[in-house]
C-alpha cells in the first residue's frame, strides 16, 4: 500500500553543504527579508532544490539555540517546499536581534516568502537584485 502524501525526508541531496554554493547563491542571488530570516534564492540548474541555513555564533551564542533553530527551519522547509512553484537553491540567514523560539516563527517567514512570488514562475528575475524590505 502506497502512502498518497508526498516524500517527508530531507536527505542530504537537499541540502547545501559546500561553502562555494552558500557564497554563490548569497552573492549573486536574489533576497527577501520575512520575519528574523533573510532568504536568498537562486533557480536551482540541478531541479531538485536545496537549502542552506545559516545561524552565526555572533546571533545566537548558545549552540544548543542555533541547533533548535536551524532544526525548526529544516521542518518547516520539509514539510512546504512543494509550494514553490520550482525548484530553488534556497539559503535562509537569521537576522540579529530576531527570536526565532518556535514553529510558528519560522512557519510565518516562510509564508510571505512564497505568498510574495518571489518562487513564482512569472516572479522577478533571478539574477541580481536590489534587496527587498517590509
């Protein structure tokens, strides 16, 4: 019997792990500022769509904090990435002075990043672009 719901795993051909592809799509991508994350996204050439999270020790100094909020976005990123509407090589940045405590935080970043299109097809370009703020 087969399971009707999409695949929950997040393996880590998901994931970005080299610091070339975390300056590659930081520096030539495209960045939104939702909530204590800023996310920087380019398409993904590969078309699987991968993600990277980045929590400095300067944000948060406890490690145990950093671990929970990177293992809240990972959830978060598992459990919606079929929303966007193609695959993304997408790195999320937290933001200095922004508690990200639980689910929900992170639930609602995540949110205005695909309510505002910017993973939409007809979205803007996905080059270079100047920085968006709320």
């Amino acid at each position: 019997m087969s399971d009707p719901r999409p695949s929950c795993r997040f393996p880590r051909s998901a994931r970005i792990l080299a610091r070339p592809e975390y300056l590659r799509v930081q520096q030539g991508g495209s960045r939104f500022y939702a909530g204590p994350f800023v996310f920087a996204h380019l398409p993904d050439p590969q078309g699987a769509g991968r993600l990277g999270i980045t929590v400095a020790k300067k944000v948060v100094r406890r490690a145990n904090r950093r671990n929970r909020i990177k293992r809240l976005t990972r959830e978060v990123y598992r459990l919606h990435r079929d929303e966007l509407p193609r695959p993304l090589l997408l790195v999320l940045i937290l933001r200095r002075d922004q508690p990200v405590w639980n689910l929900a935080v992170v639930l609602d970043a995540w949110k205005r990043f695909v309510a505002k299109g910017f993973a939409a097809p007809g979205g803007p370009p996905a080059g270079p672009a100047a920085p968006v703020r709320e």
